[in-house]
C-alpha cells in the first residue's frame, strides 16, 4: 500500500485498528493514567487483531535501530503495558525484530492489517441514519466547506494562490514543483519557501495569505444557501455559538448586515469579554479588510503541531469546552484533521471526570468522500461514532442548507456557562 506520507499512513492505521475493536475494548476508564508515549492506547487490547491489553500501539513508517529507545522507554515507565509497533516499512533486519521482540513487546507488519478484507469491519450496531434530536445548547463547527460554498478557496486552492502570487522566478518553479498531495506538508514546504520558520507571522506573510484568500473574492463571490441558513439559524436562536478553522469573515459580514449581535475571539483573553454570540476562529483571523496587527495564524506543519501538543492553548480548552457541554454541528469538515479527531476523544472519555453527559453531535459528511461500497462508508460510519458523533450523509453539497434546517427545527432552550 502507498502512502503519501507520514500521517496518511498514521490516519489509515488507526482508522483500521479502531474499526477491528469493539465498543468495549476502546473503552478508556480502567487505566486513566496518563501515557506520553505511542500513538493508541487500547485498555483492553482488541481481539481481533491479538493484542493483549493494557496495550500501547505504536505507527511506524520506517522501522529502525531507533526503536529501542521507545522499547526501554516503555519498559521503564509502563512496565505494566504491551507495547505493539506496528510498521509500515522496515530498515533493519529481521533478526534484530526478533532479538527486540518479548512476552511484552511485538512487532506487527501493516500490511498483515490493510491486506484483510472491509467487510469483516462491518459494526454490530444497524446503520441508522436518524439524527438526534439536539435540544439545548449548539454549537456549530465550521469547515472550509462553508466558506467555498461563498466563493472563497478551500485550503488546497489557497495553497495554489500562494504559488502562483511569487514574484521570484526560482522560488515559484520550486513552489510549484512541490508534489505532496498532503496539504499540511504541503503548506510547511511552501512557507519554507516563502520565509523562514521564525519569521513566519509577519506582515509580510500574512499579506501574502491576504491576496490569496481575496483578490479574487469579487469576481467569484456568490450568494451561499448554507451561509443564509446558518445566519438565519443564528438570528432565531437555533445556533449559540460558533467555532470556525478558517481565517475569513464570511458569517460575520452576513451578520453585520442583519444587525446581528456577535464577539469575535480570535485570541485567549478575549474568551471572557463577549457579547451576543461567541464565533471563535481558533486557526486564526484574517478579514476582508486587512488590519495592521493579525494574530498567530496556523499555517503549516509546525505551527499545527505546536497547536497540537499544547493542551492548554486556549483554543483547544475552549473547544474541548464545547464539545463536553453542548451539542456540536459539524459542517464542512472532511474529520480528518487529527487534533479535531483527538479533541473529539477527549470529549467523548466520560472517565476522565467520571461525568456523563447527554451531549450528542452531528457531522454532515459527502457519501463519495467516504466510501465507494455500502461497507465502506458503514466502516466511516463507526469510527465517528466512536467519536461521538453521528452522521448525517448527503450526496450533493446543495442538500446541506435544508439538511441543517431540519436538524435544528428543534428549539434550543438549554445554556452552558
């Protein structure tokens, strides 16, 4: 199996082991002590696949000699867990696999996974595609899909505007010579190109980003259906707040023309001074009308991961907030973004306060983005549940506005601090 990259190869792993347990198995409240290490934890390891549990699943593209460390590291710290390392390629010989394998630590070849056949991943729950009822407090989740959907690129034609914006002859033939089809690689190798890594928040750059995103916005905006329906949503109460990863100011414009009330958060002291609803753009903000200070924006690869691996950013805490105290509505997302992903787990681990909650969230999801059989897309279907989340299928993305508006013909009348 190819892969294009690292984290192509780390989603489609455990997209596949995920599926391959059961509901029980990736339970977490039995062992909620804290593991900094490995990619998975699975408590009671998954039958399917032969893992013992307590288990800690590590991905691997390229096995090397390295691994030892990650073995002893484990066998220091969580003595009492099996470590699996399952990989993709490997560098080393199979002797030296054999000599690190033991009792507690195994070596899993991925092809052994991806070769066996979708229909065993069948889940053992009916496909229902009824959604729930959401009655209290929603939050709403906004992709690039909405704001295509206005005329504005999505992620990947952003990245293409970029390109074709460098004035240097050498620096746009190596722009353009990029081929990762992963756009967060793609983005770090372009703004590699562009300005250096410490220099990456400027004016300058953000400019760039700024002609990108709307030189061309006049001769391609459009009346958008599924913007209408989330103002109209907004202005009858149905949508109490909004949490949105991308950078424009689509909503807001609308609203401002409806005289609707809003505070933009775009920064972590800004969470506790807001009036009317709260819309959060936590990849950052850049308006329509340019300003002379724009905060720090997520752009590439390290500044994802920097988002990624600090737990207490402010808009991972207040997203987390959300998903633990409200209903959220997600529009617009392909769900592959690995940080929404690990959120949406977090949220969805009533052990970790020992909480439960009568939260339920929704994602519209496109049928052909997700599957080309009936068991693929019930495969897709269980592994966002396993998220919390139930889908709401569509084939064309003109259904959407009127797929929202009955979800949410249910007035809200529940409010969160």
């Amino acid at each position: 199996m190819d892969m294009d990259s690292a984290y192509e190869y780390y989603k489609k792993a455990t997209t596949i082991v995920e599926a391959y347990c059961t509901n029980a198995e990736l339970a977490k409240g039995k062992y909620p002590r804290k593991i900094d290490i490995g990619d998975m934890v699975l408590p009671y390891g998954c039958g399917k696949l032969e893992i013992k549990g307590p288990a800690i699943i590590e991905f691997k593209v390229h096995l090397s000699s390295f691994i030892g460390r990650l073995i002893d590291r484990k066998n220091k710290y969580f003595p009492e867990y099996n470590l699996y390392i399952i990989y993709l390629h490997s560098q080393i010989p199979k002797e030296y696999i054999t000599k690190l394998s033991s009792d507690s630590t195994h070596f899993i070849d991925a092809q052994e996974i991806f070769s066996r056949s979708i229909p065993e991943l069948i889940s053992e729950a009916p496909f229902n595609d009824a959604p729930p009822i959401l009655d209290g407090f929603r939050t709403l989740f906004i992709g690039a899909g909405v704001s295509k959907s206005a005329g504005l690129p999505n992620w990947q034609e952003l990245l293409t505007n970029i390109t074709q914006n460098i004035t240097d002859g050498a620096k746009r033939s190596l722009a353009e010579g990029i081929e990762d089809r992963n756009e967060i690689i793609r983005a770090q190798k372009l703004f590699t190109i562009i300005a250096p890594e410490n220099n990456r928040n400027t004016q300058n750059v953000h400019k760039v980003i700024w002609k990108a995103l709307w030189e061309n916005y006049t001769n391609k905006s459009k009346k958008s259906p599924l913007v209408d329906s989330i103002v109209n949503a907004i202005s009858q109460n149905e949508i109490n707040a909004i949490v949105t990863y991308n950078y424009d100011d689509v909503i807001e414009c609308e609203l401002n023309k409806r005289e609707i009330d809003y505070s933009q958060i775009i920064e972590g002291e800004e969470v506790m001074n807001r009036t009317g609803i709260p819309i959060l753009h936590v990849h950052g903000y850049i308006p329509r009308k340019i300003g002379n200070v724009l905060p720090h924006l997520i752009l590439d690869e390290s500044s994802y991961h920097r988002m990624y691996n600090d737990s207490y950013m402010w808009a991972n805490v207040e997203q987390l907030h959300y998903m633990r105290n409200s209903h959220c509505i997600f529009v617009g997302f392909s769900m592959q973004d690995p940080n929404l992903r690990r959120l949406l787990e977090l949220a969805n681990n009533k052990a970790i306060d020992g909480i439960l909650r009568d939260t339920k969230h929704c994602v519209f999801l496109q049928r052909k983005e997700h599957g080309k059989t009936g068991d693929e897309i019930e495969l897709t279907r269980k592994v966002m549940s396993r998220l919390g989340l139930h889908v709401i299928w569509y084939d064309e993305h003109c259904e959407i506005p009127s797929l929202l508006s009955k979800l949410l013909s249910a007035k809200a009348n529940g409010l969160i601090d």
